[in-house]
C-alpha cells in the first residue's frame, strides 16, 4: 500500500462518513480473527473513519500468538512485546450493524508499518490463494455454515430454546429472539438461506449464500458477531464452541464449496462421480489427502475432538461419500435438475473454533495441491463408516481423522504442501497456539474442556 493507494482510501472513507452519520453511526469497528480463531478489534469515532481507512490502527504483532483464553503463546526469544502492525478496514464489506445501534463494522486486513501486507495475516493470506486459482480461471464458491445455542445468562451452560430437536415448538419458544436475528441479518444485507432449530436443546443453526471465499468468511464474522449482539438484547448469551456441553451434541462448522469456470459449475455435469469434473476430482482429491493437517486449522482446539466423533454427523472418517452426513466430505449434487446451481462440495469435520480465512486458505491452498497432482477420489462411501466394522474399514482404507489436538498439530506441522502456502511464520504461530493449548488441557476431563471453552469465541 502506497500513499496513493492510502489518498485513494482517505477520500472514499470522506465521502462515506455523512452517510453514515445520517443512519446514526457513531463508531467504527475493524476486527481480524486471529490464530485461535478470536476476532481481535479496534475502532473508532466516526469522523477518524478517513484516517483509520487510510493509515490504519496499530496492533501488536504479539496477537498471533494469543490463545483463546488471552494467553500469549509467544517464542521464548523476546520478540513478542515489540513491533507493530496496522489494520486497514476493507470500506466494500464495511456494514452498519442493526443489532448495535450506532455501530459500523469492518473487516480488516492488516498491514506492516512499511506499508507491505503483514505476512501473517489470514484475510490476505486466502486472497492471495483466490487470486491463484482465478489464474487458473477458476472461481471459487463458499458458505460456511453457523451452528450455536443460546443460554440463560450466567457461567454455567442452561439451553434457553427448549423443544424436540427440529422441533417447531422450539422456534415457538424463541420465536422474538428468532426473528429478531433474521431480522438483523436482513438489515445488513446478509443473504440468510435457511434457518432452523438443530439437534440438541438450545441449538439453532442458519446458513447463508455461497460468496467468495473471503466475503464468505467475512459474513460468517458479521453473522456470529450479530446472533451474539441480538442475543445479548434478549438477555441470553451465544456460544459456538464445538462443545458446548461434554454430553451433549457439538456445533459444526460446515463448509460449502464449488468451483466455477465462466459461469460454469465444475462440481457439476463432469464425467466423474456424481457429475464432478475431472478438475473438481482433483481439487476434492487433494483436501482429502491433506484432511488431517487440515484439522488443525479447521478444528483448532482441544474443544474441536470432543465434537469430532463418529456417529455425531460430524464427519470424523476421512471418506467422501454422496449425501453421506458420516463423511468428512459430502457431496451434494441437489436434487435432479438443480445440480448446475446446487452441486457442492461439504466439509463436515471443522467447527468454528477455526478461523474463518485460515480454514479456508487451508482448504484452497490442499485443492489447488490436488489440482497440481491430478488428484482422484477414492471409492465413495455410502453408508455410515462406523457401521462398516473395523475390518471392512481397514480393508476400504477408510482411517479415522485425527481423534486429536496432538496428532492434528502433528499432521499440520509434517504438511510441507500446506506450510508452504502458509509460509514458514504463519506455521511458527499455528503450532505456538495450539502447543500452548494442549499444555494448558494436558490433564484436563472434557467436562473442564468444554467448560473453559464455551464461552471465548
Ligand atoms: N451438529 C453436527 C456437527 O457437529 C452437524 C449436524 C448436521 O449435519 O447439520 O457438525
Ligand atoms: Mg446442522
């Protein structure tokens, strides 16, 4: 970013501050998510827009290695306390939040002092891997889907929303506060595509239109950032964590996916399985070969593998399969006659303890290694792996991920293929985290687990 880049920032944040000021805004806030998945933010008074646009707001470098619980994971050799980065908001996905009159929001990207894009910087980071892909003119497509609960104010987890699981008493019983997020949601352009009582009692889940991938992770931002702020004028409190209740069911993380070439979807009408293409084989075929590193990304914290068990629809098999809800990845083709528009690809094993942009980088940066390679697909599994029996299983091949932190971490710090998108200090910061994590669960039951957890992100 040069100075012109930075006048051109000043001048469009000008031109947008009376507008605001006439629908009430007083402040701004920008906000990155960090490596333990935490949105970390700054803001400021309406008329500094023009100044925070163009120049920034100072953060430490230390926050990547921040923990969940605020803990700094930082290397031993001093460096944490020194240094600086700037986080810019991006003005195109700036949004006046309807759930916290007198509040804007954007994301930020950040940036060294120099003007250069911090290197550890995830937004950036999945931006850079969009572009490559668009090189290849391929265009990518994602959703990620929210699942949550709300609770009675208050330390311990009490489910607000009772009800049969699906249940329409359920959405009965928070119809307010229901409608008050779809309301929300709305006001701020969020394209909401369904909505629906989940599993366990309290749990609701939504999800939203296929974006870019950034946009994407930036509205799944805004849309927990939103149910929280909705929740809190109901009096109830949000949680996300993976598990959120040791006994109970977890909240997934789904994420949808689909590449396109002019206008064409390439999950659809190909002559591979289920309609894919020869590209999206490979582009699926290279996020399963790199699933359990992955997951270090996708499912961060030690929460993630209380959730990652069989037969949760969680998808703890590294397998594909159509419609296979067991599966880490499921393919959904739509029904017939909608696959040019519905056919994707769905990631069941991650949570959103995961950072939005890293989660996807990771995805993107594994496809893109399996369209390198040529990928393929193993044989498509269509039934619930767990029912297979350990032998039929070790005969298809088809391997647990990862049951943990530990052997994620270990899997993510052996992928050479993810590390080098990622670069070696972005590595550095990942493992730090989730060392520090694991350390700090290391004797830990999973009720003291999901206890810690609930509530941080
Ligand atoms: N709650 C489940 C999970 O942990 C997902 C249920 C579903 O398939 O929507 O991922
Ligand atoms: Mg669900």
């Amino acid at each position: 970013m040069d100075l012109a880049d930075r006048e051109r920032r000043l001048a469009r944040a000008e031109a947008l501050v009376r507008d605001l000021a006439d629908r009430g805004v007083v402040a701004v806030a920008t906000s990155f998510v960090d490596n333990a998945g935490i949105s970390r933010v700054k803001s400021v008074p309406l008329d500094r827009l023009p100044s925070l646009a163009a120049w920034g707001v100072g953060f430490s470098t230390a926050f990547d290695y921040f923990r969940f619980d605020d803990w700094v994971a930082a290397p031993p050799d001093g460096s944490a306390p020194v240094g600086d980065q700037r986080i810019v908001p991006d003005l195109d996905r700036l949004v006046v939040l309807a759930a916290q009159p007198g509040w804007a929001w954007a994301p930020g990207d950040r940036f060294a002092q120099t003007g250069d894009p911090y290197p550890l910087d995830s937004r950036l980071l999945l931006a850079r891997l969009v572009d490559d892909l668009a090189r290849r003119q391929i265009s990518v497509l994602s959703a990620i889907e929210i699942e949550w609960v709300v609770s009675e104010a208050g330390e311990e987890y009490v489910p607000a929303a009772s009800g049969p699981a699906y249940g329409l008493t359920r959405l009965t019983n928070v119809s307010e506060y229901c409608r008050d997020v779809l309301a929300a949601l709305a006001e701020e352009g969020v394209r909401v595509e369904q909505f629906h009582p989940e599993y366990a009692a309290g749990q609701l889940e939504l999800s939203v239109a296929p974006e870019s991938p950034v946009y994407a992770a930036d509205t799944s931002v805004l849309v927990r950032s939103t149910i929280r702020a909705v929740g809190v004028r109901h009096g109830l409190r949000t949680s996300y964590s993976p598990k959120v209740d040791a006994a109970g069911v977890g909240n997934g993380g789904h994420v949808h996916l689909s590449l396109g070439r002019d206008e064409r979807n390439l999950m659809a009408g190909g002559s591979g399985r289920f309609g894919l293409t020869e590209e999206a084989t490979a582009f699926a075929g290279g996020i399963l070969e790199h699933l359990p590193a992955l997951l270090a990304i996708g499912a961060p914290s030690v929460a993630s593998y209380l959730r990652l068990v069989p037969q949760h629809w969680a998808g703890a098999y590294a397998c594909w399969g159509l419609e296979n809800r067991e599966a880490a990845l499921r393919m959904v083709t739509g029904s017939q006659g909608s696959e040019e528009w519905a056919a994707n690809l769905e990631v069941k094993c991650f949570d959103l303890h995961a950072n939005p942009y890293l989660m996807l980088a990771g995805l993107l940066a594994a496809g893109t290694a399996g369209l390198d390679a040529g990928a393929s697909l193993p044989e498509p599994v269509d039934v619930d792996p767990a029912a297979l029996g350990d032998e039929a299983l070790a005969e298809r091949g088809i391997l647990r991920l990862p049951g943990s932190l530990r052997e994620s971490t270990d899997a993510f710090a052996a992928d050479t293929v993810v590390g080098a998108a990622f670069g070696a200090a972005l590595v550095d910061a990942v493992r730090a985290v989730r060392e520090s994590e694991l350390e700090l669960f290391a004797n830990a039951t999973a009720e003291e687990v999901a206890a810690a957890s609930r509530w941080a992100h």
